[in-house]
DNA sequence: GCCCCTACTTAGCAGAGAGGGA
DNA sequence: TCCCTCTCTGCTAAGTAGGGGC
C-alpha cells in the first residue's frame, strides 16, 4: 500500500479515545516510528532479544504423552471388543491427514517477513467433534505476524492551543499529547468529575516539567482553557462525518487490508482469528466508580515493553524499525500471542485469541459443560449447606451461608481488593454495611458489586441464614467490618472442589443462569408468530439477566422514545375510532348488531381526543415545513431555482383544513367520509390493520421499558449455555438469526452444529 | 497459610454500522 | 433517499481462579 496515501486517507480516521490518527504503525519495518521518549520513555538502546523457552511442557512432551494416550485407547477398544468408533481415534486419523496438509501449507515460500494467512476456503475446523481433555497444552504450533502499535501523536496545527488564564501555552509536544488527551473528551462525564481532572492534571504537570517546561508556569487546573483543542477535535470529526458513502467506504478498505495480516494467525497450522491485536493507545484511565487512579495518564507502549508468544521454529516478527521485543517465549501452556503492563494499574495486558477460535471456544464448551455437571452435584450441595447453618464451627457456618448467597442470589465469589482501586464487594467480601436485617428474615443487600454497578435487592432468606447473618454482624462488629471474616474465595472454592474437582463459586454463576434459561423456555408456549417468540425468548433471557444483576445506563433518549411511541400508540387509537365512527356513518344498525364492536368509542375524553389532534396536526405542520427546506437545500446545492415560498403555503394551508375538519368532528363525532368506494368491510379491515400495529407498538413500549436499564448481552455471551437458544430456535422454529448476532454465531458455531431442538441443560 | 503473580473470563460503555420509517 | 434509532462490535476495565514462593 502507498504510504502517503494511508497516511492521508487514515488521517482521517479516529482512535477509540477520540484523536484523529495518523498512520498505525506496524511491526513491518515502517521508519516513521521514533521513540522520543514520549510520556517518559528515553531513547531506548538496541539489544539483542531475549529469547526464552519457558515451556512447563515441551511439544515432544506433548507428543509423548499423546502417543500413550493413543495406546492406552487402542488397548481399551480391543478390551471392550466393541466396533464403536472412537472420537479420538478418529481425531488421530483426521489430524494426522490434516498435518500431512499442514506441512505442505507452511512450506509454501512466504513473503520476505510476513506469514500469510490465506483462507483456502478450507472447511471450518468442527473441534467439538474431536476430544481433547489436555487442558494444559494450548497450542501445538503457533505463528504470528505481531502486533499493530498505535499511531503517533498528530502535532496540533499551530493556531491551536491549551490557554491558561488566557495566554496561549507552548507546550513540549510530549505534553501536548496528553493535553490532547484531556481536551479530547471535554465534553465527557469523566472530565467532569474531580478525582479524574485532579489525577490527570497532576500527571500533566509533570510531564510538562519533565520535558522541558512552558512558557507560562501552569499550576491550577482551573485556569486552563481546553476548549480550542476540543474545538479542534471536533471539527476533524465533523469533517470526517461529512466524507462521502464512497470515501469513507474506500478508507475502511484500505484500513482492513492494512490490518488484515494482524488479524489471523496460525494455530497448529489453522488460520484462526487474533482477538485484541492492537497494542493499546496511550490516553487517560478510565476508571469506573470512583477508581482512586481514574484519570491517570496511561502510557505509550513500545516493542520494547511487549513479550511475544510462539513456536520456536516460527518465524519471530519483526518489530518496527529501530526497536527490539521485549522478549521472545515459547511457552505452549499459555493462550496468549503478546503481553505487556499497563503503567497506571500495573496489569498484564495480553493480545489473545478471537472468541469464534478453537482454543476459546474449547474451554466456553467445557465452562458450560461444568455447570451442567454441577446439576448432579447440586442437591448435596444444598443438602450440606442446610446442614451447616447450625454448624459449631464458625468457618463452616460462613462457608454454608456464603454458599447460599452465591447459589440463590448468583452473588459472585468477592476477592479482596487493593487501597488503590475502587470500593467494590462480592459475596465473600461483603461488609456489616452492605447487609440490613429486617426481622423475621427479610435482608436488604445494598453494595457496589464489579464495575460499582449497585446490588440492591430486599429478599427473604431461609429462617437460619437470617439468624447466621445477625451473628456475623454482632458486636463487636462494626461498620468496616468483613460479614465473613473467616472466609475468603480461595477457601470457600478448595471447599467446593470436594465436591466436583473445578467447581468454583463462578460456576454456580453459570449453572444458575442456564437453569433459569431452560425453566423460562420450557414455560414458553409454541405458538404464535416468530416476532412473538423472539419477545418471548428476550423476556427468557431478562429474567437471567435479572438475576445475574447485569445493568446498563438509561439510554439519553430513553424517556423521550417511551413517549413517542405512547404518543403513537394513542393517535393509531384514535385513527381508529375515527374508522369505527365511519363504519357508523354507513350502517347505524350496527351499533345494535355488534355492540362489542363499538364499547370503545366513547374511551377517548374531548380533551384527549383535542390533545391528539393537536400533536398530528404539529407534526404534520414540521413534517411538510421540514421537507419543504430539505428540498430547497438541495435544489440550492444544484444551482436550480428554488421552490416558491407558496407552495409550502399551500401545502400548510391544506393542513390548515385537515385542522378546521377535525375541530368540526370534535363536536359532531361524526368523520367525513370522502370516498364513495368506501365500504363497512374495507374499513374493519383497516381497523384490523390499526389493531396489529397497536399490539406491535404495545410490545415495543413494554419491551422497551422493561430493557431500559437490564444489559441482555452480558448472559447472553457469557452465562447462558448456547445450546438452549438453538434448542429454541430449532424447537420454536425462529431463525438463528434472530436470537444470535453474527458474532454469537460465530462464537457458538459449536453449539448451532451440536445441539437439537431436544437439548437440555 | 498467606500473599503475590499470572492467566484468563466477565463487564459496561462508546462509537460504528445496520435497519426501518417518513 | 435521508435521517434517526437501535443493535452490534470493539475496547479495555474489573473481576475470578489457581499456582508458586516464602
């Protein structure tokens, strides 16, 4: 690709944080990519790559204990002396033909530096049907062409910049940068909030200092003026925007050829899809709740900083012009292609696979496949846990309380956290305050559970986990205090393992959420159109959402679309009662006749009914007036005369009529009927019709207001077994489609192809 | 037994893109 | 066809779990 022409064309372009981006720099040998140490990071000094093989297994490891296991099948089929095909002898003929195939791929000359990931329109890689229980080898052969850096800072164009107490500021460039940063998201609540301008703000002096200084001493936050870099910003988005279908079509072309080689890699030989292959742009933290370091300027990431991960006989990819890896691993027992950590929280970052990969999709399958097994394991569980409320030891009594927590209200397990992130609380880590006694045995939970998303929830509990809680709060327990101060997850999971080696607190989570899945399906009738069933489905998966306290924020327009569609939902009542009315006007008897019929024609007061005809009027009033302007517009981009201001006089005195004739109908109720093709059955057809649009709208509103704060997707992707929606699908006759996006399709392709319309849980 | 570290899953948000109504 | 709304996808923060070292 041209260069100059990414350059242009992705300047155009925008980071997730809002800046307009430059060209992304790759690990190709692309020159322009200069350390200058922004954000901190001198010059960095060429070095030889370290390269470790850090595997806990070897692949010759690998192969051995392959061959035993082959054997010892081999040996257990002639014992058995049964003609059962086995999924692993099998697979071992499959894999053996595909490594033949494989081989020859990888062969095949590739371009100088790059490892080419042709789609072959091979067939897709069906690894459900091979078994594979060796959780701790992740890959036999790994190659990867790396991973995309972000773009550099684009300088500000000269005329724009920070002002403080009114004088334009010169910052050193690599303060500028993170003064972007700022200005970029002025308009956003976290650049509202204190603790993230004071976090920011004490970042952004330093580096200012470290780099040189300005030349106005910048020391309160309050006297800087942001707005002409936000201005800027803006504008490029605006200019962005306004590209044509063409451009923007064109630029995204080009963007997807330039990354296309980041996004594949080859996992035992199988093209498969890298997930989260660019390295993550420096900008600010974006901490949730109150996240004692949001607002911290998060740092640029150089090769220097990033670990790659792939076979050893893989060619290594080589990092941008000038720069070095971190350090090259083979390690096999990992799913990770590279790593690096983050300087704000001091987290490994990984880039791993893609959630419609083999590797990921194995072990979603074996995390559903757990809490199935849980179903056989369940009532002891809940058998013990009863036992224990009355236990003598105290650990025990917590342990069984917390495990009643977890397996009723789906809490989740509550590791400690550190002083440095935000105040938030699982079941384990539940605090006095987090828990509200109300006698016999009502509870009130009120805590910031993940992400600070609130639990609030009044519940009855069993008449001994009451008691259990008012002893876990005695005095001398305060306020502050841990509720199970005995307990923590690592304990209660060791416990759980007694049961069913791998249960841990999450998979009751997951079995809790499918459970409800299949209960809430079985209850639904199979009857219906498919938009009914799919409502229906929705409503299914909302009770597992419920459960599982997945919420999201009120969409802005939330209220002002409730109100639409009442609005709607009242005026296509009123249209028809207007056609019932003129049913009338044609056959009066029919009021003796069909008496039912006609029950609703006085539901509508004067003043609603005037109220109704006010709004259509307006709307269609702004309706003609709208495209009136819209029209001239464009005839005015055309250099065409334009529409004489009388047409839309006419236009709007048509209206005006239409206004007069319904004012007329208010008293007389009876509508003027201007056909005389009209007929009694073409209007209760048309009465028909506005019924069917009525329920429709109906459904939208309560669904709608039902949804407006429960995040559906969230079970969805990661709590509810797959296989229940294709059983659904399958069983209610309602298109895949419409129950899975294309990427949950892609992500449970082993579940579309495995399971029946009689799976269950 | 505790703490720290690594590895991976789960989570909400924001922007992109699709889709539907006027 | 355009515009607006809603859904989808990508991003990355924030959890869980378990191993290893002391």
């Amino acid at each position: 690709m041209d260069i100059e022409k990414r350059r242009s064309t992705a300047a155009l372009s925008e980071s997730h944080d809002g800046f307009p981006v430059t060209e992304s720099r790759s690990n190709t040998g692309d020159t322009s990519m200069k350390d200058e140490g922004t954000l901190g990071s001198p010059s960095l000094p060429v070095s030889p790559i370290k390269t470790t093989s850090h595997k806990r297994k070897t692949s010759d490891d690998f192969e051995k204990k392959k061959k035993k296991k082959k054997t010892d099948k081999h040996k257990h089929k002639h014992k058995n002396g049964t003609k059962k095909e086995n999924g692993n002898d099998l697979a071992t003929v499959k894999n053996s033909k595909e490594k033949k195939k494989r081989v020859k791929k990888e062969e095949t000359p590739l371009d100088s530096q790059t490892i080419e990931m042709k789609d072959e329109e091979e067939e897709k890689y069906r690894w459900w049907e091979e078994n594979n229980d060796n959780d701790e080898i992740k890959w036999h052969s790994l190659k990867h062409n790396g991973v995309l850096f972000p773009p550099e800072h684009v300088p500000l164009p000269s005329h724009v910049k920070l002002y403080y107490d009114k004088k334009p500021v010169d910052l050193p460039i690599q303060a500028e940068e993170v003064a972007c940063f700022f200005g970029a998201m002025l308009n956003t609540e976290h650049a509202q909030n204190p603790a993230f301008q004071n976090n920011f703000f004490s970042d952004f002096k330093k580096i200012v200092l470290e780099h040189g200084g300005a030349n106005v001493e910048i020391e309160n936050f309050d006297n800087c003026d942001f707005s002409k870099i936000f201005e800027h910003y803006e504008s490029q988005k605006t200019i962005k925007k306004s590209l044509t279908a063409a451009q923007k079509r064109e630029i995204k072309s080009e963007k997807d050829k330039f990354e296309e080689k980041y996004k594949y890699c080859l996992l035992n030989g199988r093209r498969e899809r890298v997930g989260n292959f660019r390295i993550e742009p420096p900008g600010l933290f974006r901490g949730r709740g109150s996240h004692p370091k949001t607002g911290r300027v998060k740092k640029r990431i150089y090769p220097e900083d990033v670990s790659l991960n792939l076979s050893e006989d893989a060619p290594i990819p080589p990092p941008p012009e000038g720069h070095q890896w971190k350090e090259i691993k083979h390690d096999n027992t990992v799913a990770w292609l590279a790593t690096w950590r983050e300087n704000v929280t001091n987290t490994v970052k990984y880039v791993l696979f893609a959630a419609d990969s083999s590797l990921k999709g194995r072990s979603d399958f074996k995390k559903f496949e757990k809490a199935r097994e849980l179903k056989n394991y369940i009532h002891r569980i809940r058998k013990d846990y009863k036992k224990n409320f009355s236990s003598k030891v105290m650990l025990e009594r917590q342990m069984a309380v917390a495990t009643y927590l977890i397996d009723v209200f789906a809490l989740r397990a509550g590791g400690e956290k550190a002083e440095d992130e935000a105040d938030t609380v699982g079941c384990c880590s539940l605090r006095y305050e987090h828990v509200t006694l109300k006698p016999p045995n009502t509870v009130v939970f009120d805590f910031l559970g993940k992400d600070s998303i609130r639990y609030y929830q009044e519940v009855n509990v069993h008449e001994k986990v009451f008691k259990n809680l008012r002893l876990f709060k005695k005095s001398p327990k305060q306020p502050g205090d841990d509720l199970f101060d005995r307990l923590t997850p690592n304990i209660l999971n060791k416990h759980l393992q007694n049961y069913l080696p791998g249960l841990s607190a999450k998979v009751f989570r997951t079995y809790n959420a499918s459970k409800t899945m299949q209960d809430q399906l079985d209850l639904i009738p199979n009857e219906g159109t498919v938009g009914e069933k799919v409502v229906k489905y929705n409503a299914a998966n909302r009770e597992v959402a419920i459960l599982c306290n997945h919420q999201r924020t009120k969409p802005k327009s939330h209220d002002m679309g409730v109100q639409r569609i009442s609005d709607n939902i009242r005026e296509m009542f009123w249209q028809k009662l207007r056609l019932k009315r003129m049913i009338l006007e044609l056959d009066k008897s029919l009021k003796k006749t069909k008496p039912y019929y006609f029950e609703e024609l006085d539901d509508l007061s004067v003043e609603e009914e005037q109220a109704i005809q006010d709004r259509v009027i307006a709307k269609e009033r702004e309706k003609v007036t709208k495209k009136f302007a819209r029209d001239n517009e464009k005839l005015k981009t055309e250099d065409s005369p334009l529409l004489p201001e009388a047409m839309l006089e006419e236009k709007l005195q048509k209206i005006d009529e239409l206004a007069a004739e319904y004012k007329k109908e208010l008293k007389t109720r009876k509508p003027e009927i201007k056909s005389v093709t009209v007929t009694v059955e073409k209007l209760e057809s048309q009465v028909e019709k506005l019924e069917q649009r009525i329920r429709n709208a109906t459904l939208l509103l309560q669904d709608k207001e039902d949804n407006s704060q429960v995040a559906l997707g969230t079970s969805k992707l990661n709590y509810i077994d797959p296989r229940l929606t294709v059983m659904f699908s399958k069983k209610y006759d309602v298109p895949i489609e419409k129950l899975f996006s294309k990427t949950l399709r892609e992500k449970f392709a082993w579940a579309i192809e495995s399971a029946d319309e009689n799976w269950t849980f």
